[in-house]
C-alpha cells in the first residue's frame, strides 16, 4: 500500500514466513524513489539532483548502526542501491555530461506511528 511521499514514496506491506519466527516481523515498511515520469518527474528529478547520495546514507545508518545506537531505530532488512538507471536527453547517459540517477530500495520493520 503507498502511503505517502515527501522525498521518496513511501509502501507498507505485510509478509508471511514460510516457517514461523516470532523474531522477525511481519509488517514492513519500503522506501523507494519516485518515478522518473509522469507526475513525480520533477519530485524525482528534485531528488536526485538536489539530494544525490543520501539514499546512501540512511541505508549506512540502519545497516551498520543499528545495534550501536543508544536508541531504538527500526529493524533493517534489506536495501539495494543501483546506479545503472542512466537517463538522459536522447538517451545519452550519464557519461555524456546528462545526468544519473540512482534506483534504491529500504525496507525495515513497520513503526506504527499513530496507533493507539
């Protein structure tokens, strides 16, 4: 289900394990950029210029860091960053002095902001 944008959509989702595992959780929670189309094109463009790189960042934080701050951040389970998506102006890539942007995903556990 998307739930949101601001830099970044934003998905919740529920997983079921093959064998239970009462330590993994099974509401989820995704990160992914925006569309390079349509209506989120600028949002998208906005994004990867303005904020390149950070992706990265926040993947660091909740890969490496999470058993090490003193505070509880939500559970890690995957990301994946991909430079490969080169777009530009008739077709030319980055490379030829256009741009790139990055595809990436996060997913961590679900942190039910709002519920009671």
């Amino acid at each position: 289900e998307y739930i949101g944008g601001g830099n970044c959509a934003k998905l919740i989702f529920d997983v079921e394990y093959e064998k239970d595992a009462p330590d993994l959780h099974t509401k989820l929670f995704a990160k992914i950029p925006f569309p390079l189309a349509g209506n989120t094109l600028s949002d998208r463009m906005a994004s990867s210029v303005m904020q390149s790189g950070a992706e990265i960042g926040e993947i660091n934080a909740q890969r490496l860091l999470e058993s090490r701050l003193p505070f509880q951040i939500p559970r890690y389970y995957f990301a994946d960053v991909s430079n490969v998506s080169t777009v530009g102006k008739n077709g030319l890539s980055a490379v030829d002095g256009i741009w790139e942007t990055s595809n990436w995903i996060l997913i961590t556990e679900r942190i039910p902001f709002g519920l009671k």
